[in-house]
C-alpha cells in the first residue's frame, strides 16, 4: 500500500513537471496611417464613408496644365485595398458625401444634390438650383439633414434627402462646413467678407435650421468643425498668425481658444468621440489628441501630400485624402 502511494505521488510529479506554458497573448499593433491608394493628375475632393469597409472618394482630373478637366468618383467595399471607378458622366464633382447607412446616401455637387440606395454604385439628382454652391452635408438621424453652402445657403430635408427645402441662414457668409448634433441643433462654420475684410462665422440653430444665430469668432476663418456630442465641439480655422483651435463643452455657449504650433497649416479635422480626434493638413500633416483638444501629437504618415479631408470611423479606422504637388497624385490615407 505504501509502494502504491508512493508511485501515486511520484506520477503526479511527472505530470506537473510535463505542464506546458502558456502561449503569450499575441500583441495587437497599433494602428498607423498609410497610403493605400493613389492616382495620378487627380484632385480629390470629397469622401464618404459608411463603414470601415464601404465608402467612396470623389475628385477631377487634372490637363497637363493644370486645370479641371472631367471628375472621377471611385468605391471601395474592402477598406481600400482596391477601387471600382463608378461611372459620372451626368454629374459633376461631389463636394461632400453622407451616408445614412451601408445603402442610402447623400452628395452634395455644384448647384445640386445627388442620392443613391445601393452604395454609391447609381446616383439619382434629387434637387437643383442654379443660383446656389452647396458645399456640406450632414445627418442627425435616417430624415433629418442639413446642407449649407456659399452665401449663407442651408437647405433641410426630413426624408432623408428626397426632399429638400431651401431656407436661407440670414447670414452673407460662406459655411463651408456643417454638423448636427440632433433633429433640431446645427452648427455650421465659414467666413464673411464685409468691407473688404474677412471675418469668421459660426451659425448655430436650435429649430432644425430655420433661424439661426451668430457667434463671434472675430478674423478667425473657419474651415471645418466636429462636433462628437451634443456639447463637445471643435472649430479649426486660420488667422493671420496661424491655425487657431476653438472648442466649447457647453453646446456653443463658451469657448476656449487654443494656438499650438502643431496646428499650422491644419484643414480638416475629425472627433469620434468627446476626447479624441483627428486633424489633418499641409504637407501630410496628422495630428490627434485624446483629451478634448487640449494636448496634440503629430502622427507619421509617410507623405507630403496636402491633406484636406479626413473621416475617422472608430478609433481603430479612419481615411484621409490629398495631393501630392510633387508628384502630381491623388492619394488616399488609411488609419488602420
């Protein structure tokens, strides 16, 4: 009996000896920006993503000269990783694109606005006016959008774009950008130019966009805004003394100002939530912060392409667009 313990206990000491390790957890590498596409003579313009995997670019090619000579309109539904050119012979360049989700979405072109329900692949025209220059859009849900354009255009839906309404801001000033934060409140930003002087606009409304009120931003030009929740908002513009930061986390009531050197020559920026987001510039510039815009770092990546829109989709995915004055290329940045 005592042999047999013996042999037990000597059995059970093999057997641990025998145990293997653990496999390490494989370690998941931070994402980093890289070109995924380019194409040469191309400027692009616009970007709409509805996913990380679904979205389109739009653009003009350019002559040997240097002008705009036809547009271009590419779809990918593999993040990138290859194109499809959709074909835009009865429509000009977008210059900004929402989608409501994987199918239906909204583009906004030279003096009208096109809409599609199977991704980007057609395009039907869903409202024309001659007279205006619409230049942004932006959802607050599956009905309600807003655009806005040159000389204080806003034009509202509440079908999700199969209608539109034109309703004019009250404002002379060019809103080169807009956000909704829900049904009823906007913000939208640009400039005016009154006596030969250059002053910054942001419009805020709290009726879906049928009055609107001014908040002073004195010479500040306003070029893109984000605003990631009802009462976190961010404003980049340009001065005479550099690119300024404006953020408020009262819904527009205060705001901060922030000058950092990292912001020089910023065009575009993107939030994903209240702390962190995106912005991107001149010379492949991309700089993110994680705490609500008080504190930037520059991010690698790779090209010196001017960056002039930027759409970041979670914290892992976002995509950028540009072009590389050197060698005369459209580029497409991924964040993955």
């Amino acid at each position: 009996m005592r042999n047999a313990k013996l042999l037990a206990l000597l059995l059970l000491i093999l057997l641990g000896s025998c145990k293997t390790d653990p496999k390490p957890e494989t370690e998941v590498p931070n994402p980093v920006w890289s070109t995924v596409y380019s194409q040469d003579s191309v400027l692009w313009f616009s970007l709409g993503f509805s996913d990380a995997e679904n979205g389109l670019i739009s653009g003009a090619r350019l002559d040997h000269e240097g002008y705009l000579r036809g547009n271009v309109l590419l779809k990918t539904s593999n993040s990138g990783q290859s194109w499809e050119e959709v074909p835009t012979a009865d429509f000009p360049v977008f210059t900004d694109i929402a989608f409501l989700d994987k199918n239906v979405g909204l583009a906004t072109a030279q003096s009208s606005i096109y809409r599609t329900v199977n991704g980007g692949s057609d395009w039907l025209k869903v409202y024309e006016n001659n007279t205006i220059n619409p230049e942004a859009i932006s959802f607050a849900d599956q009905n309600n959008g807003l655009v806005t354009g040159l000389f204080g255009l806003v034009l509202k839906t509440t079908d999700g774009g199969l209608h539109w309404n034109l309703q004019p801001s009250g404002y002379h000033c060019h809103l080169a950008d807009v956000d909704m934060t829900d049904s009823n409140t906007a913000y939208a930003a640009g400039y005016m130019n009154q006596t030969d002087h250059l002053y910054g606009a942001i419009l805020i409304t709290h009726d879906g966009g049928i009055s609107w009120d001014s908040i002073p931003t004195g010479q500040l030009m306003c070029s893109s805004l984000s605003f990631p929740s009802k009462n976190a908002g961010y404003v980049f513009g340009a001065t005479l003394s550099g690119s300024v930061l404006l953020r408020t986390s009262d819904a527009g009531i205060t705001w901060e100002t922030s000058i950092q050197s990292s912001f020089a020559g910023t065009n575009a920026t993107s939030f994903i939530d209240a702390p962190r987001g995106f912005s991107v510039g001149q010379n492949g510039r991309i700089i993110r912060t994680i705490d609500y815009g008080q504190n930037w770092e520059s991010m690698e990546s790779n090209t010196n392409a001017y960056l002039g829109r930027i759409q970041m989709i979670d914290i892992n995915n976002g995509y950028a667009i540009g072009f590389d004055y050197e060698s005369m290329e459209g580029v497409v940045m991924r964040y993955r």
